[in-house]
C-alpha cells in the first residue's frame, strides 16, 4: 500500500472517531447500534469514510464501549506486508498485525 492511500484511511479512521464519540454520547458511553445510525450522525461530511464503510473496505464494530482497548474499527484488507490500520476507543489509530487484529477483535467478545 502507498504511503498516500495509508494517510488517507488514517484520515477516515480520525473522522470515524469523532462522529462514532458523538454517537457514543447519545448512546450513555456505547457506541452506535447500527449504520444508520452513525450515517446520520456523519451525514454528507464524509463522502469517502461514508463510502469506505459501505463498501466494506472499513468494518465498523457497533456498540463498542470507549476505552483504550476496544477495538472499534479496521481497515478489511491487510497491506502487502499483512498489516490493518485499526481504531480503538480511545481514538488512537495503529497498524497491526493480522494475528493483533484477531486477538483485539476477540477481546470484544
């Protein structure tokens, strides 16, 4: 993956975590039930995180609690070196490993 479309999906994921707080908010401190309740949360302000999500390039894990460790989103396809940018809680972004994401992934259960 290029250095440019990286930037780009961190960018998403940044915009991702402002409006999925906002809907955790609403929500008593849990994230959105479903997509259309954080669609209309973002509304038309997001075209390409709205359309990543929708065509599945981003997974968007609802009703996720906020901390540090929750996982609350990742990019679907690993780069060419098997790495996901990922979304956590607390908003910070990171690149891991496939083995990571399924350890993070299985946290949430």
């Amino acid at each position: 993956m290029v250095k440019q479309e990286r930037t780009k999906i961190q960018n998403d994921f940044e915009n991702l975590a402002i409006y999925y707080r906002l809907c955790s908010n609403d929500n008593g401190g849990r994230g959105p039930a479903k997509w259309e309740q954080l669609k209309a949360q973002i509304g038309n302000d997001l075209p390409s995180l709205t359309k990543g999500i929708e065509d599945g390039r981003y997974v968007v894990i609802y009703k996720s609690p906020m901390g540090s460790n929750d996982l609350i989103a990742y990019e679907k396809q690993a780069d060419t070196r098997g790495q996901h940018v990922a979304l956590f809680g607390d908003g910070h972004i990171v690149t891991i490993s496939k083995d990571d994401l399924v350890r993070a992934k299985k946290e949430k259960n």
